[in-house]
C-alpha cells in the first residue's frame, strides 16, 4: 500500500471542485456509483442529512454527485430547511446534467439559520462549470468544505496490484464540535473497488469505528455529521483478495483523516495519541482510550508540555473499563511513568523536553487481558477558547 | 430558612481550625456524631477514601474528628498510601484526644505522589492547639482544604424554631476535576437535627443528586471526591417536621457550595445555570441540563458573551434525552431565542450585553412532559487553559 496523488479524484471517474469564498465554501463532486453512508446520532439531525438518508433508501444507495456547502449547517430550520436541501440537491443535479434521486446534498456551519439559497445556487452554477477529473478539482473541493479547519485533509492509497489493485481516495473537513458518534465532521470517500452493497456497508462501519469514532476534539457532537464511502465500480462481487486490500486501503485513508482532523484542530498545536493495551475487551480498551484522549486535563496537560500522568489515572478511573492499579502501566511520549504499578523515576526536564513537538503518544498497558485500541485528539489551547468564544450564531 | 454565620460551626459542638502554607493546607474537626458518606464512582478511589468507608462500616457511622490536607491527593499511592492516611488518622486521634476509629481522613491535590508525613505531622501538631467552636476556626478550615479554588466555600443555615429548629452547616472545596459523580470536590456537612442512620444516608443522597451530581467544571471526575453529612444531635428519632427542616436545609447548603464551586472554578469568569423544564422524565432533565453545561463549544460562547443557542441544540441533541425541535423553547439570560420550534428575532447585541455578568441563565423548555431540573457549571476562559497547562505533577 502506498499513498499516491489526487485524493478523491485518484479515483477512476471522480470528478470535482469547489469554490472558496469569504464566509463560505461549496463544493461539487461527480461520479456514478454505489453509495452508503453513516449519519450523526444527534437526535437534531440536520436536515441535509434528513435528506441523503431518504435518498439512499429509495435508490438502494445510488449515486451520482452530491453538493456541499460549508459556512451554514442547515441545521434546526425545520421543513424550510428540508425544503432548502431538496432544492439545493435538485439545483446541483440539474446543473451537473444528473439524476435528482441520485444527488445528495451536505452542509457544515452555523446552527439555527436559512440557507441563502441564491449564494448557494450561484456557487453551484460556477462550480459545475469547473469540474474536472484531477487534482487540481479535488484540491478545490476538499477546500470549499472547509469552516475553522487550518488544511484542507485528503488523502488517497493504492493498495495491491494488477486486477486486484484497488483505489481508496477520501476527503474530510472537521475541527471542533467533534466527538465519537461522529463529529462535525464531514467525509467523503471513493474507491474503484468492486464491492456488494453489503461489504461496502460492513467495511465502512469497521474502518468508522477504528478512525473517526476514536476521534475527539471536544467532546461536542455536532447535528451534522456524515461520513459517505462511495463505489464507482459497476461490478458487485467480492473477490477475497481485493475485499482484503479494500479494507487496507479504507481503514488507513479513515485513519489519516481523522488524524489530520485531531492535527488540524481548532488551536490545537499537538496531536495526541492514545494506545490502550492489555484491555480485557475490545469495548474496555475503546473506551478508556477515548475516555484518556477527551479529558480536558490531560490536554491542557499536554498543551503545557507536563507528562501530569495523575490525569491519565483519574481519565481511566472513570472510563468505565476494567483496570487495576496494580498492573497499570503508563508511557509519555515513550517514556515509561507508570510499570505494573511502580512509579517509575523518570527525568522530569527532559521528558517535558521530548512532549514539545508536534505529536505525543500516549501508551497505557492495563495489564489485564489482550485488547487494544488507539484514540486521537489534541492538546486545548488559549486559541481554541479565543476562537470558539468569537465564532458566532 | 435564612443564613447564618459560621459555616460548619454554626451548629453546636463543631470545632474547627486549619493552616495554609505555600502550596499546602490541613485543617482538622472535632464533633461527635453520627456521620454517612458518598465518595467518589472513580475506579481509582484513592487511600484515604477507602480508609473512610473502612472506618465508617466498622463503626456504623460513629464520627469523632477529621483530618483534611491539600497540596497532595495521597491517590495512587498503593499500599504505602494507605498505611499514610491510615497513620495521618492515628496521630490526627492523638492530637485531639479522640478514638483513633472514629477518626476519618482526606484529602485533594496532585495525584501520584507520597505525603510528606513529616510536614502533615507538623500541621496537625499545630492545627490541634487552635480547634474552637466559633467561626474564626470554621474560616481557617474552610481556607486550609482549598487549592486553586479562589475563595473559601462555607455555608450554614437555620431552619424552622422552638424544638423543630434545626442547623446545617457546610465547607467544601472544589475548582477543576469537577464532573457529576461527583467532582474533585470534597464538601464536609453537620447538622445537629435528631435523625436516623438511614434518613441521614437518605436525605444526603437526594441533596446531592441535585447539587454535587448537577455540576460540572472540566468533565473529569477526580480519584478523591467525598462528601460527609454528620448529625452531632445523638437521638435518633425522625420528627417529620425535623425532616422537613433538615431536609431543606440540607439542600439549600448543597447547592449553594455547588453553585460557590461552578462560580469559583479555575479562570470562569460566569457561572451557567442552566434550567431544563418540560422533560418527559427525571432522568431526561437532568442529563440533557448536564450535558448543556458540560458542553466545552456552549462554555466558551458563554465566555464570549455570544448567545450561540446552536450550540445548545446540539448539546441538546447529543444528550439522550427525549426532545422534539418542534416543542423545544431556549432562553438565554431570560430572552426567549426559540419558543416551540420557532426561531424568535431578538436584540442580538442588547443580549450580548445582558449577558456580561457574572451569572448566565440559560432555559431550555422540552415541551414534551413536566420533569425538570437545574445544573451549574462554568464559562471556559483561557485563563483555564493556563492555569491547568501549568499546574504539575
């Protein structure tokens, strides 16, 4: 597997672009395929959500290209805003010569307004005109769906070879107002890769549940939330040895977007990574691990460049999982604090020293079974509270 | 019910008295009594807790005394760390000529690290020599158990007369670690009302289900969190209108240190109350106004004096609670922004400048049943930021 050019568009048949403007964003992608999707669980599902879904469902998962605008959610407007999204959809698909049924729609921003829908419809009307199978469009679109985000987040694999060779290329958008299940976070992935609906499905929930549910910014989950993961392969059979290098391919490109999501937070200046071992369940070492990476003292901690691993203790004390002080083992930055209980004696100086980069790993051995998760986040910063207190409704 | 003076000592046979160094506090009390306890949910309960419910499951509840340092947590400190609280027990006992049995222990600060036994010896030493029933002693107790909490926390009222009357007084501490269930908060309540074992342990439970268990800081529930109820009275009949008095009393003395808590909590600048009516069940109104003041997007708004009622949505929505956008009504510092699904024009900036102060009230109307329930917590400054990025192990 190695990683190549184009994100999206490194798919066979992607088209796509964007526009970025002062305030807002919108971008446009064009390809035929099979679709599915993972929606919020926000019980305030915001209608463009509202309305993929019901696509999805009607067509069996169809799908044909799909608009995107960032700056305003369309989220809690109501039937005016379902209005919104249908129309936004329709518009989209009438200007990209497709099948209303098979456009879907997306939006990320503020809560609680209408959409100006005469913004939007003129956005779509110069976008169509600049779709393009390269990266050049795909760069464009992966930054229109920006809001706060630093960097535009994309990525794309080749995994295998000859006819096995599979292609997954993926963009995200997500900055704060993120937490497991899902995120304000949008993610948009493609993939050539020849797959039953049922694989399509199954792996995407896998790869969610590995890379964006272990994911936490803030602990906000946002009404938003969409992750769609998109075949453009007419063909549904599920050969072992490409399904294997779709999986691959699938689960690092969720990885890297969600990684870059966590980097790329709002104020934040360290990526944390949390590796939980030694769980005696799957569900125990997910837990704790998320639990760890969203403890809001722990990321000061980090973002002061303290190794504070009484933090640690306290965040897996009320993860809900399985541990005992006795076999707990922890490592800062891949120092060992903690060893089966002992406290260790570390160089205080220098491990601050080896905590100030870009990255801090986090590795905690709960010595008590064979499970293992890893989670991400980011350190919480003056610049996060400067810029979530002036981002405004 | 009105407030008197003195806090813990305003009810009969309280004696009081503590220290504060640089970067260390004891303080110790005297009464005797019947005492029930809740201590925290964390996994890693720390010594002196597990020596607490020892002690009080041997007993039956006697109480005679404590001793209460911060500065160090004496939380993940093994066996040794028992064997120090236990000996911090023993030798408080000693200095105040009380039985080493009924004798409890606590304390808060860095989590990790052994007790300097020698300095808490020290203290206790001089601490005993200056225990008086009066509120000077009360006010050096109340300063000695504080760490980066701003201002003392005491409060005592008197409730019903003649032979009903009764007192409840109160000191805690409480300034980051604060999450339901309960928080890095230590809360010590007396009374002197005749009641039962049981009654004691019941009422104790209720008044914190609406006080400690409603307020929220950072998200993180701290190894140390207890709180203790004792009755000096020694009958132990229940009157009901004894009940009655004890029981609103009990409660007002709660809340208050809890909203003293959310008020002084490290860098808020604003305490949030957020009120959640309309619920279809107990349960929904407490965990959706929780979830609404632990929001980190909805503290920082706040913080910013911008009335980003989006936010509460989408708390709102990722609460589990029942609610419908259709009947939902939010009101932010008493300005209706939605009432039943409708979005209301309001003077955007006249409810900015209502909303610089230092209380914001936020109501959240479900409008799907008749449940309610209020929570406390806090604004996010970066204040927070830096003082909990620099605050170490």
């Amino acid at each position: 597997m190695f990683e190549i050019d184009g994100g999206i568009c490194a798919v066979e048949g992607v088209e796509a672009s964007g526009v970025k403007e002062e305030g807002s964003g919108l971008a446009l992608i064009r390809a035929r395929g099979l679709c599915t999707g993972m929606f919020t669980k926000n019980r305030f599902m915001a209608p463009p959500l509202i309305v993929c879904k019901e696509k999805l469902g009607k067509t069996g998962g169809k799908f044909s290209g799909i608009v995107i605008s960032s700056g305003n959610a369309n989220s809690y407007t109501g039937s005016e805003g379902i209005e919104d999204a249908r129309e936004m959809a329709r518009f989209a698909a009438e200007c990209m010569g497709i099948p209303e049924d098979e456009t879907l729609v997306s939006s990320t921003g503020i809560i609680g307004r209408r959409l100006d829908m005469k913004l939007i419809k003129r956005q779509i009307e110069k976008v169509a005109q600049t779709l393009e199978h390269g990266k050049e469009g795909a760069h464009r679109a992966a930054e229109a769906i920006l809001t706060t985000d630093r960097e535009k987040k994309e990525v794309a694999v080749e995994v295998g070879e000859g006819k096995n060779r599979v292609v997954v290329g993926g963009m995200a958008k997500g900055a704060g107002m993120v937490y497991p299940n899902m995120a304000t976070m949008l993610a948009f992935i493609f993939t050539d890769a020849p797959l039953s609906p049922s694989t399509l499905k199954e792996c995407l929930k896998q790869s969610v549940d590995k890379s964006f549910h272990m994911l936490t910014i803030d602990g906000d989950m946002s009404t938003n939330d969409m992750v769609l993961l998109t075949t453009v392969s007419n063909r549904r059979e599920d050969i072992p040895q490409v399904k294997e290098n779709f999986t691959k391919g699938l689960e690092y490109v969720c990885v890297e977007l969600a990684k870059m999501m966590a980097k790329g937070a709002e104020g934040a200046t360290t990526l944390i990574t949390v590796e939980v071992r030694g769980a005696s369940s799957l569900e125990d070492a997910r837990k704790s691990a998320r639990t760890i990476a969203n403890s809001t003292l722990l990321k000061t901690a980090v973002y002061g460049r303290d190794p504070n691993w009484g933090r640690i203790v306290a965040a897996l004390g009320y993860s809900g999982a399985r541990a005992s002080p006795d076999t707990l083992s922890i490592a800062i930055a891949d120092v060992w604090v903690v060893k089966s209980g002992e406290i260790q004696n570390f160089d205080y100086e220098e491990l601050k020293k080896k905590m100030d980069c870009d990255e801090v790993k986090i590795t905690v051995d709960l010595g008590c079974g064979k499970y293992s998760a890893v989670a991400w986040g980011c350190d919480l910063s003056e610049e996060y509270v400067r810029i979530n207190s002036e981002f405004s409704t």
